[in-house]
C-alpha cells in the first residue's frame, strides 16, 4: 500500500468578519482535512483554492492529504477502517455507493447545486440522499491521431453517422497501410463495455446492485474485438502491455496507433505526449446515428465529506466555494472536468487553448445526443473493470472462447457484487 504524501497547510487566523460572505459556524476556528489524488499540477492548482478560500474565511483552516491514485483507495479504506477519515474527500464514482452505503458520507443537502444539469447532480446521489457533488464531466470517445490518418491516406471519418462495422473497415485499412502503427486498440474498460450495453438500452450494473446483461452480450462484444485482432490491430501481447501504461506511454501517447478510446480531459496530457494535435470522435454506433452511440457524461470526479466530520456545515461550505465559484473555477479549469456548474463553464470558456478547448467544445457539442446517465455505480463495482480486462485477454490470447470467457466472466462479476 502506498501512503499519500502529507503536507499541512495552516492558513493565518484572523477576524473572522474579515472574509467574504456565506460563514458557518461562527467564529470558532475550524480545522478542516481534504484529501484528493492527482498530478503535481493539480496538487498546486487545489492549494491556490485553498488559500483562496481561506481568505475569504479565514476561521476555517484546510489541511491537505494528497498522493497519487495507486495508493488513495487504500489509505482512504484504512483512514475509514479507523475512524480518521479526512473531513472533505475527492470521490470516483466508483466507490461512491461503497463509502455511501455503509453511512461513512456525509448527506450534502446544504450544497447548491441549482446551477448544475440534473444529470450531472444525480451522478452524486443515491436512494438515501446525495453524497457526491461533481466536480466536471467528461465523456469517453475516441481520440484521434490526424497525422497518422494523413499517413495512411485515410480520411477521418464522419463520426455523426459512423456504424461499428465503418469502424472496424476503417481500423484495418490504417493498420495495412501504416508502416508501424495499428487503426485502433484495445477497449479502455469498464467504459468501452459501458458504450457497447448502453445502445443496447443496458448497464453494466443496475440500480438495484445487480449485473445489467448477461454472457450472450459480453461474447458478441469479446467476438467484435477478437474479429479486429485478427485483422491487424496489435496483439494480445502488445494490448495487455497498453492496458497497464498510461497516457504518456501508451500506443495513442507515443504516436502507434491512428484512434483510442479515452476520456476527453485526457486528450491534453495525450496530445502532449505525442507532439500532435489529436482530435476527438464519437463513438459509432450499430445504426450510424449519433443519438444511439451510447455516450454518456461521466463525472471526472466528485466532491464528498466524510459523515463523522466535527464540522458538516463548514466541509460543505468548502465544497461549495470549489464547485460554484468562479474564482476556483478559474483555476480549476477543466483538471477536474469540465465544470458541472453551468455559469462557471461559461466562465472559463474563454480561458481555454488547444487541447482544453478542443475538449470543452466536444463535450458541448454532443450534449443533445446523450442519453442520461449511467447509474451509480452497485458496490463491489470497483473490482469489475479488472475482471473484464482479464476475461478480454484470455479470449485475445486464444486461451478462451468468446462465449467461455463470457459465461466465467459473469460468474465472477456476481461474486464481486455480492
């Protein structure tokens, strides 16, 4: 288990008239832990929040709890385990009904979420209250090398009315024509599965904690890769390799493959890595309309605070500042997401360049194709995206059949969710 990095950061006292409006809790002074995983830049860009909210309330002093995301879910686990979990906690929706059903977060009813799309609020709630308020969305599509598709005299496709199968036609053209690259590569899971059951009006998991299809699904969708290794997208070997890099050293990061499946806000990071200005695709569908391609705003991630916080009025007016204002908006910009918070999207749309905007402007421009959110994901759900990336390589490496590995896939999905 890797620890997080700890860095205290006590901010001045004061009079605490001397801040902006909206003061909880009077003028006690108020100690607060806040705890979130991410890059350098993140950690530099979340202390200038900070300090700024501090000096608007400076009764209220936040000290934070930071470390990379391999380590974070272990040391939270452990901080729950022992009643010391941090006041205010950066939370993926995949461990939101875990830490949620078992009473340890705290009902956010005090956080104004008015200015938030419905969807985007409910990605934070379940049946008992909402304990998650996002911080942005982002949508997974694939991410496209232009250079290599100029490479291979390919033109990019019309991505409004592609189907899988212009898809998988247009992925073995670039790799027969590339000299050392591949049209595509694996699926990035559990998304892509997600992409696949949802324009099959399925989930993976259902509101009611259970598995949302069943194995004649999960081996058509084995089959459809298993069908494009075979016409020249990289082999198992090299798949299982991308599946555990990250985008800086992945096939899309170092310029081997023409298109992959990624979230949005990562195409600023993978167009660094690459040296080329990549660019963004829906998703194809099976009837080529993009209404039915099954893509969905995801929550980048979301704001909780822990139900055993000593202070649920001033987390919340934390939570609050970071999701609403326009002033951590601008710093924030799209690190976490496009901001789910509507007046401060617009707010930093003007502030946007490259890559940002490039996202910014996608997520927008696919809004009234989406067919609403997910559900929250069912505990347990956690261990899935494992699960399905081993089953997917034991057809890949021929040591299971599509339908085999789906059938002994779903009985150990089950066995998680339970």
């Amino acid at each position: 288990m890797t620890s997080l990095s700890a860095v205290a950061l006590t901010a001045c006292g004061g009079d605490a008239d001397g801040g902006g409006g909206g003061e909880a809790g009077g003028d006690e002074d108020v100690q607060l832990r806040f705890t979130w995983w991410g890059s350098d830049s993140r950690h530099q860009t979340t202390q200038e929040i900070i300090d700024a909210f501090e000096e608007e309330h400076p009764h209220i002093s936040i000290s934070a709890e930071y470390g990379d995301w391999s380590g974070y879910w272990d040391q939270l686990a452990t901080q729950s385990a022992g009643g010391e979990m941090p006041d205010i906690i950066q939370m993926d929706d995949k461990y939101l009904r875990e830490y949620a059903d078992r009473g340890a977060l705290l009902d956010l009813s005090d956080v104004d979420v008015s200015e938030f799309d419905q969807d985007s609020v409910d990605n934070g709630r379940t049946e008992d209250g909402l304990f998650g308020i996002t911080t942005g969305i982002n949508s997974l599509a694939l991410i496209a090398n232009p250079e290599l598709f100029d490479e291979a005299g390919v033109e990019i496709p019309d991505d409004t009315t592609w189907t899988w199968d212009d898809f998988a036609e247009i992925s073995a053209e670039l790799s027969e024509n590339l000299d050392d690259g591949y049209g595509t590569n694996d699926p990035n899971e559990p998304g892509g599965f997600q992409i696949w059951l949802r324009q099959q009006d399925q989930h993976m998991t259902t509101d009611e904690g259970e598995l949302g299809f069943d194995a004649d699904d999960a081996a058509e969708y084995f089959q459809y890769y298993l069908d494009l290794v075979d016409e020249g997208i990289p082999s198992a070997a090299v798949m299982s390799e991308n599946q555990s890099s990250g985008p800086d050293q992945s096939l899309l990061g170092t310029g081997q493959v023409a298109m992959a499946p990624w979230w949005t806000n990562q195409i600023n990071g993978l167009s660094e890595a690459s040296g080329v200005d990549l660019e963004l695709l829906r998703f194809p569908s099976s009837t080529g309309s993009a209404e039915d391609n099954g893509m969905w705003y995801k929550s980048s991630m979301l704001m909780s605070a822990s139900a055993t916080t000593d202070h649920p009025e001033e987390a919340q007016l934390f939570i609050d500042y970071f999701v609403n204002s326009e002033e951590a908006g601008l710093l924030n910009l799209v690190d976490r997401g496009l901001p789910g918070n509507n007046s401060v999207r617009e707010a930093i749309l003007p502030e946007l360049e490259g890559p940002d905007l490039t996202s910014a402007e996608f997520i927008e421009e696919i809004e009234d194709e989406l067919a609403g959110p997910e559900p929250v994901p069912s505990l347990g759900f956690s261990g899935l995206q494992d699960i399905i990336y081993r089953y997917e390589m034991e057809v890949f490496f021929d040591r299971q059949s599509p339908e085999d590995a789906a059938e002994n896939m779903i009985s150990e999905m089950e066995a998680e969710l339970r």
